[in-house]
C-alpha cells in the first residue's frame, strides 16, 4: 500500500487496520483536548506521537500508523489524514482548521474505478510551515520547510522552502521574508 504500487484496499489486513483506525478516531472525538486521557487516546489513533503535538478533534485517519508529526505540530479541528501513502510533517508546522491531506488516488480508468483498486503517494511537509483553513493537499505533494500556504488553497504539486503560495491551483506567490 505505501510502495506506491496499485493495490486492493478491500484486503482483510488493510480492512483490519482501517477499522483499528476508526474505532481510535471514534474514541478520540467523542474526548477531548482537557479530558485527562487525551495523551493516551491521540496515542492510540497515531502510534509514536510525540508529547508534544497537539491536534484538535474532531480529526480523521485511514490508518494512524502512517502519519509521522514532528516535535510541536500543532493540527486544527476536523482535520483529515488519508495516509493510504506515508504523511509526514515536519516540527513546528500549524495546520489550520478543516485541513485534508490525501495521499491516495484513484484509477484515472474508470473500468478500473469499478474495482477496489488504487494507488497512493506520500506526502511530505517541512518544518515550521503553516496551512491555512480549509487547505487540500494532494497525493505525492511536497511543500518545503518554512512555506505558508494560503487558506483555501489546493496544492496539487510540490511547493518549495522559505515562500508564500497559495490558490487553486496553488502557486508561488512570493519568497517568504526572513527574520
């Protein structure tokens, strides 16, 4: 399923861990960020978090075990991972509120469309990045460290370090000023 090759997402040990993953998700909406098992159930949906990330729920997963946070990102409410395909992010990153990152894709064939097939590609965000409100980012997407991205963009092509893009699609819109 990560390897970027076709595969069958009706197979039982990726239906397993699809179910695992809702169930978690279940669990983590229904708490919140004061309850006191809070640590425990974002550590249930996303195996290795670090301490100190923080996501707001509500927040949807395929799997859990395939999103990878760096030390300090913070994820907004009703945020959506599909990490059919690894999602990683770097330290430092805000993502902002109603955020959809989507690692799998669909046949572009529709007679293949029909079957429970399809592909899916990583996504990688820098370090100390920010996303804004309702940002979608496509399979196979990279954005380099220290970019913002613009609310309401959708990126669906790699965007470099140190500048500001945004749009649909999204684009370089200037160089980020450094301080």
């Amino acid at each position: 399923m990560r390897s970027g090759q076709m595969y069958d997402w009706s197979d039982p040990v990726i239906d397993k861990s699809l179910k695992r993953s809702r169930l978690a998700c279940e669990k983590f909406n229904k708490s919140g960020i004061d309850h006191e098992n809070y640590r425990t159930l974002l550590a249930d949906m996303i195996p290795g978090v670090a301490d100190s990330v923080t996501i707001l729920p509500p927040f949807h997963c395929d799997h859990g075990n395939g999103i990878h946070l760096g030390e300090g990102v913070f994820v907004n409410y009703n945020a959506m991972m599909l990490d059919a395909g690894d999602i990683t992010i770097g330290a430092r990153t805000i993502i902002g509120p109603n955020c959809s990152l989507y690692t799998p894709q669909h046949p572009l064939d529709y007679k293949l469309r029909r079957k429970t097939l399809e592909t899916a590609y990583p996504i990688t965000i820098g370090e100390d990045c920010w996303l804004g409100g309702n940002v979608t980012v496509c399979p196979g997407v990279t954005i380099g460290d220290r970019t913002v991205i613009g609310a309401g963009s959708v990126v669906t092509h790699d965007i470099p370090s140190d500048c500001i893009a945004a749009g649909n699609p999204c684009k370089v819109i200037r160089k980020a000023a450094s301080e």
